[in-house]
C-alpha cells in the first residue's frame, strides 16, 4: 500500500485555477442545516438503545404520553 502524502493547498500540476472557476463554497449548506435534523446522544443514553428505530418508538411513546397542552 501506497504511503499518501500530506495534503496541502497547492493544485496538482494537472489542474489549473480556470478549470475551477463556476464553484461556489457552501452553495448547498443553507439547504442542508434547514432539511436536517442531528441529535447527537449522550454515550451512557446510546449505549441503552440497539438501533434509531428503538430511540424513535421510545420517545414516541413519550410524546404520546404527554398532556396535549405540554408538547413543545
């Protein structure tokens, strides 16, 4: 297996700055932060639960349980 060298900022040779020039940075992050939704749990909490399912049905059951005028 081949050792890969650090990467830096430089272009490859083959590649020029013109072939480059309609990109945009970031162009999709706005779209993206508004249609995702990550929760990141605590270890101890994750640990109890086998999969995503499993966290989804229990914190249904939660909701599910709450008063009508309690959700938020």
């Amino acid at each position: 297996m081949k050792k890969v060298k650090s990467m830096s900022d430089d272009l490859r040779r083959e590649y020029r700055r013109s072939d480059f020039k309609g990109l945009e940075r970031g162009k999709y992050y706005a779209r993206v932060k508004a249609t995702s939704n990550v929760v990141v749990l605590d270890p101890d909490v994750a640990s109890v639960f086998r999969s995503p399912e499993s966290v989804n049905s229990l914190l249904r059951s939660v909701i599910n349980a709450l008063p009508k005028n309690a959700k938020a």
